[in-house]
C-alpha cells in the first residue's frame, strides 16, 4: 500500500464535512468532561505528579500545562498524564470496530502540542482532531484484522497521535512516515483481556498510547528514523485505508451513557428499559439473569475492591443501576465501592454467554436482561444493544448534562464556558487557546 494517500490525507487540506467536525467539536467536550471527572482519582494524580518530576521540559517551548492541574511538564509527559487520567475513568468515547477508544489519546495530545502554538485556531485544531480520529480508527481495524492477539487501545491510537502531532508541526511526507513507524513499533501492544482478568490503572493502554505517539512525533522530527508502519502501509492494510476521506469514521464514534467499561453497556440499556417500563423498587428483585457476549461475560464478578475493578464489572454496576437509576462518579469511586445496598443485589445477579451476542462483537454491544420478582412477575428486555452510537444517539441535550455531572466540581461558571466551546470551535477566528486556557488551570 502506498503511503503517499495517507500522508497528503494527513498533512493536506482534506475537505471535511461540518457533520464530522461537529461531532469532533462534540467528542472533545465530552472528552474534557470525563478529564475533569478524573482529576481526583488515584491514577491522574499518579500520572501528573511523575510527569511532573521525571518528564520536566527544558525550555518553554518544548513543555505543556497538565489538563485541570496547572502545572507543567514536557509535551509527551503532559500528553500521557492526561490520557491516563482519562483511561482511568471509563467514561470517554469510543468506536466498535477498533475495540478500542480513540479520544482518550488524542485530545490531551493535541491540548500538549497546542501549547507552543498560541496562533492555532480552534477550526485548524479541530481539524487535526478529526484527521488523528481517522487515522486511529484504521490503524486499529488493520491490527485487529492482522494479528492474533486483542491488543489495547495504545497499540494503535498511538499512530493518531504521531498523526495529529506531525500536522501541528507541519513536518515533510517523510518525517511523518518515520513519525507513524517508530509509533507503531513501540506501540503498547498489549493484551487487553489480561487487563480485563487483573483489572488495574493500566487500563486501556492509552496513557503509553499517548506517550509513545508524542515521542515518536518529536523524535521523527530531529532525524529518528523508524520502519513503515504495517498498519498503515502493509499490503494487508490496503482495504482498511481505502476510504479514507471518504466515510468519516469520526461520525461514528459512541458516547458513554455510563462511565463504565463499554461491553456492560447493553445489559445496562437492557436493564434500564425493564426499569422505564415497569414499577418495583431494588428490595423487589429475587434475581437477574444476564445474557451477553463473551468479553462481556469475563468482566469481573463480586464487589469491586478498586475503582478499575468498578469500571471492569458487569454486576456491580447493574446493582448499582437497579438502586439509584444511574451511575455516576460517586457510584464508583470512594465509599461507593463499599456500598452495603449494592453488596446486598450481588449475589441475585447471574450473567452467561449468549453466542448469539458475540457473533455480533464488535459491531455491538448486545445483551438480554430478565427480572424475576419475589412476588413471582418476570419482565424481559428482549436483545438491546448499548445507545450512544449512530444506532441509538445520545441527544445533545444528555451529551450536555453528562458534562454538566462530569464537570460538577468546577465552578458553574467555568463549566458553562466550557460547553459553550463547543460550538465555537468552528470559528477560524477563535484561538485554540481560548479553550486551553479553561482547561489548563487547577480544579
């Protein structure tokens, strides 16, 4: 395959359509959102404090502001940082053919190599933000198609970074090759479904997905040379960037209802739906019995000792939602994960695999759910797959609240002017700064 498509794809003028900006616009925000939700987990806090100490900048042109911290770091320490912070609180994007999440990496990489760039305007950054969701989506659909093993989202969304990074610093056709090839090889190609059994703050991979795609970018650009990525010029890869330009993947990604890991997604909707449509109260429930697809089924069992562990369940928040009809920050973090009302649902809740449901893995995310009442009533959702996607959109309306929950410990004010650049990131008029400059202070 050759690369010189990809590569004018990239660093040309693509004509974009304001559909996929729009979503891009929308995808960002939410993305920020889930970014201030995180400031205050373990894992954020981990990830910032060490940038901060061991990925130090030695000049200002080469360092970034932490998102929601207001220290700084390097581009590429600020760049992990911040796609750690977000990976670890299971809220953001997502797309289904890649299995993966492509915004977690790409956001806080183009917050880090905006910094040094106070001339960029938002319309421009947002265009770099679509094109890095482009070619994230076929790096990963070219690896899953390629190779055995299911690889985390870090593999591939790295090669976006490179991608994204390379047009901010308006390097050649030929240091971007070498940029996407280093990002490729040292790529974190690890096995997602070790993660799911050991559910930790490694979470998806996207935090060194973001670091290696910001070194490969600056490193690319002094002279480091690397292989062609296979993924992204292989002969294999042909079919998988052929339309590129053409059908804007970007359109397509899913927003998350819940903050909780996409595959429980379905069996939340499905349960939800029985809720909507039928009145008892949590103490009702003599069992729930889940039907879903086979990663849905290894998401951890019990009562969660972590918040990875919260994040990674399909019980738990199913106990959680049959309380308190939504799932929340609070619901997974802190005292929530010692919830005795949720510990109580537990053990009524069983969950098998359905083949049915994983033949149709990953273009959804299907499950069934039945309610058996103590009183002997039996409710069945029917086959629901999870909302949030082009098949079942979240309005804008719900995408705003959710930020608004998201966003609950700013200021009303800060939040309100937050949203609000949403739609102002079309304006060529408007600096990209203008929004950094509400990100970048401490919460």
């Amino acid at each position: 395959m050759s690369f010189e498509p990809v590569a004018d794809f990239i660093l040309g003028a693509p004509t974009i359509p304001d559909t996929a900006l729009d979503m891009g616009a929308t995808l960002l925000l939410d993305t920020i959102g889930i970014a201030a939700a995180a400031n205050v987990m373990p894992a954020g806090r981990i990830a910032r404090d060490h940038v901060v100490n061991f990925h130090a900048a030695a000049s200002k042109e080469n360092a970034a502001r932490l998102m929601f911290d207001g220290r700084s770091a390097s581009i590429p320490g600020a760049a992990f940082a911040a796609a750690t912070q977000i990976d670890n609180f299971d809220g953001h994007d997502g797309y289904n053919p890649t299995k993966g999440h492509i915004g977690c990496a790409v956001v806080p990489a183009l917050f880090a190599f905006a910094e040094p760039r106070p001339d960029l305007s938002a319309r421009d950054a947002l265009v770099a933000l679509v094109i890095a969701y482009e070619v994230s989506a076929r790096a990963a659909i070219t690896l899953h198609a390629t190779v055995s093993d299911y690889h985390t989202s870090g593999a591939w969304n790295a090669l976006g970074v490179a991608a994204l990074a390379a047009r901010l610093m308006d390097m050649s056709p030929d240091r971007l090759r070498h940029a996407m090839g280093i990002a490729e090889y040292h790529g974190p190609r690890s096995q997602m479904m070790r993660e799911i059994a050991n559910p930790s703050m490694l979470h998806d991979g996207s935090g060194m997905g973001a670091l290696v795609g910001s070194m490969s970018a600056l490193l690319a650009r002094d002279g480091f040379t690397g292989a062609p990525a296979i993924t992204a010029e292989g002969d294999e890869a042909t079919p998988f960037w052929a339309d590129l330009g053409q059908d804007w993947t970007v359109e397509k990604n899913y927003i998350k209802p819940y903050p909780i890991c996409r595959w429980a997604h379905g069996a939340l909707d499905a349960l939800a739906s029985i809720l909507h449509d039928h009145a008892f109260s949590a103490h009702d429930v003599a069992s729930i019995e889940v039907s879903t697809f086979a990663e849905s089924a290894a998401l951890a069992p019990g009562m969660p000792d972590s918040s990875e562990r919260a994040q990674y369940s399909l019980p738990f928040p199913l106990a959680v939602l049959l309380l308190y009809g939504k799932i929340g920050p609070g619901h997974i973090t802190g005292t929530g994960l010692s919830d005795p009302r949720v510990a109580e649902i537990l053990p009524r809740i069983s969950v098998r695999e359905e083949p049915r449901h994983s033949v149709r893995f990953p273009s959804g995310r299907w499950s069934d759910v039945s309610v058996t009442l103590f009183n002997g009533d039996s409710f069945h959702s029917g086959d629901v797959n999870a909302r949030g996607g082009p098949e079942a959109p979240m309005a804008l309306g719900e995408v705003k609240e959710k930020f608004r929950t998201m966003t609950a410990a700013l200021t009303q004010d800060r939040a309100e002017a937050l949203w609000q650049m949403r739609e102002r990131m079309m304006d060529p008029e408007m600096p990209f700064s203008a929004l950094a400059g509400l990100v970048a202070p401490a919460i």
